[in-house]
C-alpha cells in the first residue's frame, strides 16, 4: 500500500516539478551593458546619456523582442565579471567570441564582423605598414599569418604599441608582438589620443573603432595601415551579445530578433549609418 502512494503521489508531483526547475520564461524586462567609450560602436554624450552603433541595434532588438531594456555603462575590464554574477542580463560592446570567453559566457548569432587592424598618423614612418590591405585568418592559414606579423615586427622594432586592456588586441599583442614595447590603456579613446598626441607609434585594435578617432582629426592626420587580423586569439572576427550560459531562452530571443534585422535590413542600415560601410551579417 505505502508503495503504491509514494507512486500515486510522483505522478500527481512530477508536472509541478517540470513547471517549476529548469523552465525559463522570456524576461519582460532586461538590463543591457555597454562600455560607453568605444565610439562609433558605443559612447557617451556631453548630457551623459549613449548613443553609437550598438545603442541603436539594442533599441532595434528589444522591440523586436518585445522587451523593455534598460541600457547601463560598465568599464571594460568588470565587464564580463558583472554579467556572470548577474548584475546585467546581457552585454552589448563590441565583444567577439573567443575560447577564454566561452569558459565563462555564452554569445548569441553575431550581428557584425569586424577583424582586428593598425593605426598610424598619416605623417609618419608606419602610415605604410607592409602587406596593408591584406586580410590574414590566425586560425584558417597560421604560417601566412605568422610570416606577415614577423615581417611587421622587423618593421616596427623600436616603436610603441598601444593596445585598449583587456581587449582581443591586448591579447594579440600579448601572444605575437611581445618583443615589441607595448602599452595598455583602459579606453580606446585614450588611445587614440596617446597616438595623436605622439606618445605611441601605432594603435592596434578592431578596425570599425578607428573611424571615429580618424574622423575627429584632420583628413590624412591618422590612417588604417597593415594588414587585418582575425581567428585564433582574437576569436572569430564578428561581433556578438554576450549572455549567462544558462539563459538559453533569451539567447534564442536575440538570435531570431538579430536574423530578422540582417534579413530586413535594418542591421545593414545601421552599420552604413555608424561605420560608413556594412558590417552585417549576410549567410
């Protein structure tokens, strides 16, 4: 008898308790972090508020999503740390994909591609890096990659490299020019100020990010040199929301909202607008 009630009451218990562990349910309400000093991609304004790029395709997504997001600025190096312990349910800032990353967070479908490249004053000795306009994959074709950065090294023996901290750059630096003098800066806006200014000879970063910093300048003061980079150390090359590895329904939800905007083309536009060339997505 007390066999057939513990069997008898698992049955009655057993969709209380699929209803219960391990359901998710779309938010109606998520809180989004950003840099907010990475122009165009994300910025603060003179009134304090954030525009760029990414501001604008968080609007785009959370209406597609039919989710009210709340848009915070977290400095780069807490970042990935503030998501994880929940203080932010997503992060929107230029981040890719890498295998360090993966350990820790999850990434929806990206929604940008974007490889990594040089920046010089347009009056210097590096403004024509070797194999500029070439595009190298660290991870598709190592000895191509590795016999351009060997020639680029011979190139800039003796000079100063600026990196953002923490940034995919950073670790490419790290891994492949660490011969070189190489410095760190916690924004890329102090960046491109330390090149202007001549306090470093070359800035490695994301190529999109260079745009604002060549704009705010004189035409021909800075200019992109060198080959890009991408794979390998500095992750896939695209731009992705970064997630806790356990929100599985709302990584759904960004990946369907971001195919629908590079489909309808509303990712495109915004990337014309910001960037001044299309970085979508295009599968």
């Amino acid at each position: 008898m007390g066999t057939m009630r513990s069997i008898l009451l698992a049955l009655v218990l057993a969709p209380c308790l699929a209803g219960g562990a391990g359901a998710q349910e779309l938010p109606t309400k998520i809180s989004i972090a950003t840099e907010g000093a990475y122009p165009p991609w994300n910025f603060a304004k003179a009134d304090g508020g954030l525009d760029g790029y990414e501001i604008d395709l968080i609007q785009a997504l959370c209406t597609r999503m039919k989710i009210e997001c709340a848009v915070t600025a977290q400095e780069w190096n807490g970042i990935i740390p503030g998501l994880t312990v929940g203080k932010y349910d997503a992060i929107m800032a230029s981040m890719g994909v890498t295998e360090e990353r993966k350990k820790v967070i999850a990434f929806s479908k990206p929604y940008a591609k974007a490889p990594n490249g040089f920046l010089a004053t347009g009056d210097g000795e590096l403004k024509d890096l070797p194999e500029t306009g070439k595009a190298f994959d660290l991870a598709a074709s190592p000895k191509e990659a590795e016999a351009a950065i060997a020639e680029l090294k011979a190139k800039l023996a003796g000079r100063i490299v600026g990196v953002q901290t923490g940034s995919t750059a950073a670790k490419f630096a790290e891994q492949y020019l660490k011969d070189l003098d190489i410095r760190d800066y916690p924004s890329f806006e102090q960046l491109g100020l330390e090149l202007t200014a001549g306090r470093i000879d070359l800035a490695v970063a994301n190529v999109t990010a260079f745009k604002a910093v060549i704009d705010a300048n004189a035409k021909g003061a800075l200019v992109l040199t060198g080959p890009t980079f991408a794979g390998g150390v500095l992750g896939l090359g695209t731009i992705n929301v970064a997630l806790r590895q356990d929100d599985d329904v709302l990584r759904k939800a960004f990946d369907t909202a971001i195919d629908a905007l590079n489909t309808d083309g509303t990712n495109k536009a915004l990337t014309e607008k910001w960037f001044g060339v299309d970085i979508s997505i295009h599968e």
